[in-house]
C-alpha cells in the first residue's frame, strides 16, 4: 500500500507542478514535468498491485492492516492497490537462549538451549492475526525459558547432570504442548553447555573423587577377600584331595592284606589237604605193603641183604644152624 501511496503523490505532484508553469514561459516544461510524474506514479501504481511470496512462505492478504482469509503460497500474486501481503516463514528456523536457572537445591545453573522449529502454513494466517510477525520474540522465546526453568526446578544439580537427555526430553515435550497452541511446531531441541557456580563444582569433584576412592577401596577389599576366599577353597579342596587319596591308600592297603590272608588261608588249606592226602596214600601204601609181606619174602629179602658172614657173638638157645636154616 505504501508504494500505491507513493504513486499517488507522483502523480497529484506532477499535476500540481503542470499547473503552476502553465501561464509562464516554462510551461512545456511543466507539461513535460506532469506527463512524466502520471507515468511514474502509474507504474509505481501497477507495481503495487503484484506481491511476491517467496519459496517456504505463506503470504496473508491484509486490507487496510485487516486480516483477510485469501492466503497466498510461493510465486506472484495480483492485488488491489490498497491491499498488502505479509510473508511468513513456514521453514524450518532456529533459536537459541542463553538462561540462567535453579535446581531443585537451589543452585543457580547456566545453560544454552537450542530449538528447532516451524510453523503450519495452514495456521500461519491465525497466528499473525493473533500474534503478528515477531512471534520469534513473543512467543517462543518466553516458552522456552519458562519450560527450562519449569522442568528444571525437578532435579537436584548432580542429577542435571546425569540425567541430561531426560531433561532434555522433558523441556521439549513441555515445549510441544505449550507451542502447540499457536500452531508452532517442535522440530528439535538441545541443552548445551550446562554449567553450575565454581564453588559448586569444585564440591562435587571432590565428592566425585571421594567416591572414587571409596569405590577403589571396596574394590580392593572385595579383591582381597575373594583372594582369602580362593586359597580358603584351594587349601580345603587340597586338604579333601590329600584326605580322599590316604583314604584310598588305606582301604587298597586294607583290600591287599584281606587278599593276602585269604591267599594264604587258601595256601595253608591246599598245603593241609596236600599233607592229608600224603600222609593217607602213605598209610594206604604201607597198608597194601603189609598186607603183601609173607614170612618168605621177608627170609627172601634178609637173604638178599645177607654179606655171607655170621655173628661173632650170638646170645641164646636156639641152635645157630637153626637161625641161619633160611630154607624152613
């Protein structure tokens, strides 16, 4: 509209110009003047009545400053002279803020948030009839720094820092919900560069190396008795080795002399049962041998041991001839 303005005054000039100069000598002049200014002002005029949307935009069609509902995408559009299209950006855009907070313990965090967002080029009429150009400003910003201080009063500080992606989620679905609203869309967030006051982290350093050296020294004692406890179960198992091999020993020990003893109670039977039927064949042999001597054989054997010589001496009454008769 400005530039149909513009035109206008181009226009209303160069014919006021024209009239003046027209009883003097420069009169031509002036008629050239006017003729000139109603071109420009006309061209300016056309000019106006054509807006360019530009790719990733939506135009909204105002009259007088009045919201219409026409919305223009990319590209050229023709309107009236008195009309004007405003361009929203429907791409992707980024914001980040700079913030100070509080733990739920009261201490002061520094952080730089990021978010990526866009906003639906469907709504994007409603949202500048209802916020206007600078919602960057209006809106988002004071959602952002209201959903990090919001979620950020939920944790402790050494939690802030543990449970950083949670906290990130949690701002940003805070953040869908409440941009929601106003047809602006979440695309993405990220906390950055999440700081605390030195005094704070020079205490929880010390603490973090006083748990490290409380976790290296339960470490270290868990080591050594499970050392104590492994010799304890090598010594006993030792001790169940040596026992079960004298165990073994003495029960082959045991089992040889039982086999031993019956070996040799078999020995002493056989050599019994050996003697016994020695001393029965002899029996039975000098039986058979008794039963078989006769007088004869007897006078026969005598013979064959006799040498043929006779006693010096012979005590008794019989006769020697009788003695020495072997014929009877």
């Amino acid at each position: 509209m400005g530039s149909f303005v513009f035109g206008i005054i181009v226009i209303v000039l160069g014919i006021i110009s024209a009239i003046a100069l027209k009883h003097s000598r420069a009169a031509v002049a002036g008629k050239i003047t006017a003729a000139v200014g109603c071109v420009l002002g006309i061209v300016i005029i056309v000019i106006s009545c054509f807006a360019t949307v530009p790719t990733g935009h939506t135009g909204i069609l105002t009259t007088f400053g009045k919201v219409e509902d026409t919305t223009y995408e990319a590209g050229v559009h023709f309107i009236l002279p008195w009309q004007e299209v405003v361009n929203m950006d429907n791409r992707v855009q980024k914001l980040t803020k700079d913030m100070e907070a509080f733990s739920s313990d009261i201490q002061e965090v520094t952080l730089k948030y990021t978010l990526n967002y866009r906003i639906e080029s469907s709504q994007a009429q409603k949202l500048y009839k209802t916020v206007g150009v600078n919602y960057p400003a209006t809106i988002v910003e004071p959602k952002i720094e209201d959903a990090v201080k919001t979620i950020t009063a939920q944790y402790n500080a050494e939690n802030l820092v543990s449970k950083r992606a949670e906290l990130g989620d949690k701002i940003e679905a805070l953040l869908t919900e409440s941009l929601a609203s106003y047809n602006i869309v979440v695309m993405g967030t990220a906390v950055e560069n999440l700081d605390f006051t030195d005094e704070f982290t020079t205490a929880v350093e010390a603490k973090q190396v006083a748990e490290q050296n409380k976790i290296k020294a339960k470490t270290e004692q868990e080591r050594e008795t499970m050392e104590k406890e492994e010799e304890l179960k090598r010594n006993e198992a030792a001790a169940q080795s040596a026992a079960k091999v004298a165990r073994t020993e003495a029960e082959s020990a045991a089992e040889v002399a039982k086999i031993q003893a019956n070996a040799d109670l078999e020995v002493s039977k056989i050599q019994a049962d050996a003697a016994e039927y020695a001393g029965q064949k002899e029996a039975a042999k000098n039986k058979a041998l008794a039963s078989s001597l006769t007088e004869e054989l007897l006078k026969y054997n005598y013979i064959l041991q006799w040498n043929g010589q006779l006693p010096e001496t012979y005590m008794g009454s019989e006769n020697v001839n009788t003695i020495l008769d072997i014929t009877k």
